[in-house]
C-alpha cells in the first residue's frame, strides 16, 4: 500500500463550506481536492493502492482525520468539486475516535498528525531532503503539506523522520503526488 | 520558451458556460483548467518560462485556440474555477484570425490544430512513444489530448511527428505535463 498524508492546515473541520469556495470558505480546500485527484487518477483507471490522508486542521472541530481508499472509493470524478463534495459529506458527519464510513471509501475521525504518526512510519516531502531518483527504494508512506509550511509544533513531531525531495523546484503538494507515483511506477 | 498543447474534443467554444459545471455544460473543460495549473504553477510561484495553448472543439463555433503566456498571465490562482473563469472571458470575446488578449496574458483566436502545427514543430504524447527519461535532450514543444483520443483527422495531421512518453502507466493530461516539467527541471 502506497500513502500519502497531507496536512491542511486551515481546512474546514465541517460539513457547511460551499464547494463554490474551496479555496475561501473552506480554507484552500482546493489544495486537498488537487492532492486526491492526483492520489488515484489514471486515464480510465484508478489507483487502487493508494491511501490518502487528509490532517484538517481548520475550525470549528481541529483536528479531523478524513481517509480515501483507492480500492474502495466510489463516485469520485477528476474534478476539484466532485472530490470537495466527498469531503463535505466526510465532515457533516458526526465522528469519533475510530474511523467512520461517510460515502463509500470515504472514512472520517478525530485526531491529527500525532496520532497518525504513531500508526505508520512516514517520510516528509522537503526540497532539502535526499533525491528521490537516488533512493534505492521509494518510501511507500510519505507526508506533504498544503500551501503553508509545516508549523514548529508540528516539525517537532516530524524531526526524526527522513526527508526527500522530488527535483530541483518546489512544487504545489498535488503535483509532488504525481511526480512521485511516477517514479514508483518506473520502479 | 516550453509549450504545451492541449486538445479539448468537447470543450466549449463560447463563454456562456456556468463555472459550476465545468464538466459537464462547458465539455470537460475541468481538464483543460488541470491542464493550466500544472503548467504554471510552482510554490509560492509561477513557470514565466511557459505557453499553454489550447485547441476547443466543442460547439457552438469550433476551433478556436486559447494562448496562457506565464511571462503575462495575471489573476490566476490554483484552483479550476479561477482557469475556468480566464477562460470563459476568453471565449466571450469575438476573435478572429489573429490572437486578442481577453485578460492580462491569455489570448484567443480562431483556428485548431492544422494552424498551430505550422507554426510549430511538436512531439506527441503517447503511451507507445520514446521513453522520456532515456531521450538526449528533452522536446521543448509537446501535444497531448483530453480525456479522449486524437481523432483519426487530427492523427492524420499528427502521423509524421515524434512522439514520446512518460511511463507505464497512462496518465492524465495534467499529471503528464507535471512530469515533464519535473524532467526538464532536473535537466
């Protein structure tokens, strides 16, 4: 299973943003729409191997974890909209501790970056980090942020993990996503 | 100058369309708005070094062509709606052979495909090309397709041209320009 987790940092934590607005109302949704897309969309195909995590770190509820299952996900189309509408429904239901199901392959809970942290060893996209051409494996697990950098409480949490960088310019999250499944389907 | 070109089959060739719908009413008009984020956005930047041309084959007055200069381009941002609305303002503008600016850096004019491949030499995105890793120098002028494929007319058109590809794996318009223009970074 390939992962990717990204955190946004100001994404609505409910249900009641316009997918007129993503990248207003809904605290650059759009950014975490952008990263799904690229997680599981092949010319007439998906991806099924892939997981993707989204960190929401915006009000009214900070943190939700929302969870996307390539080999379950139904009704998500490449459009920005189509994957906010998923999102939207993920976040107007009520959630706890334990992920709940909210359209099928869509999955919900409480809790942020630590909590996913200590479920599954991550490697942080970072331009600083080792080249990933030169990588004798690709990390299956890896962590990119939103249009903000990583905050300092959460570099804290991420200090000790390992760092790699996709090339020589920084790119938006969703086009770092792209870039390194391609290099894993070369492997 | 690197230049991408994209064909629209469907893509509306009027402005009338709702930003809403992108995919639906303006024709998949949702990829070509991909198509755009990928080939101009970097973090906290933009690709200045970047055309983006646009062939629009739908109804009601096919073919037009859009023009996106990263040296000119003002007032987009990321998200589908923002390329989207640059280009329903582009396509409520009447044009004719020679390209009018409709806002800051896009331009449109009437003609498709036949136009275009006179005054440019191309190469073809395909699944059966060379492989672009494995090229000397990477081609600074590259054609793709929608989500559908090159019609027997175009492929007329296209049959003397060369034609390269990204991977194993068939991937989306936007997703492939983001990996050439990683290459060409690294390069």
């Amino acid at each position: 299973m390939k992962r990717f987790l990204v955190v946004g940092h100001r994404a609505s934590t409910t249900g009641d943003f316009s997918i007129n607005d993503l990248p207003g109302g809904a605290g650059r949704m759009d950014v975490l729409c952008r990263c799904i897309n690229s997680c599981f969309f092949l010319s007439h195909d998906l991806r099924r191997d892939v997981e993707c995590y989204l960190i929401l770190k915006g009000e009214p509820n900070p943190p939700k974890t929302v969870l996307i299952r390539g080999s379950e996900i139904r009704y998500l189309n490449p459009d920005e909209r189509s994957a906010g509408s998923l999102l939207k429904k993920a976040l107007a239901l009520p959630c706890g501790e334990i992920f709940r199901e909210s359209t099928k392959g869509v999955y919900v809970r409480k809790g942020g970056l630590d909590r996913i942290l200590s479920e599954y060893q991550f490697t942080i996209l970072d331009e600083n980090g080792a080249n990933l051409r030169e990588m004798d494996t690709v990390p299956k697990n890896l962590i990119l942020s939103d249009h903000m950098n990583f905050t300092e409480e959460e570099e804290e949490l991420l200090k000790d993990l390992k760092r790699i960088s996709v090339g020589p310019k920084i790119l938006h999250a969703d086009h770092t996503i792209t870039v390194i499944l391609n290099e894993m389907d070369r492997r």
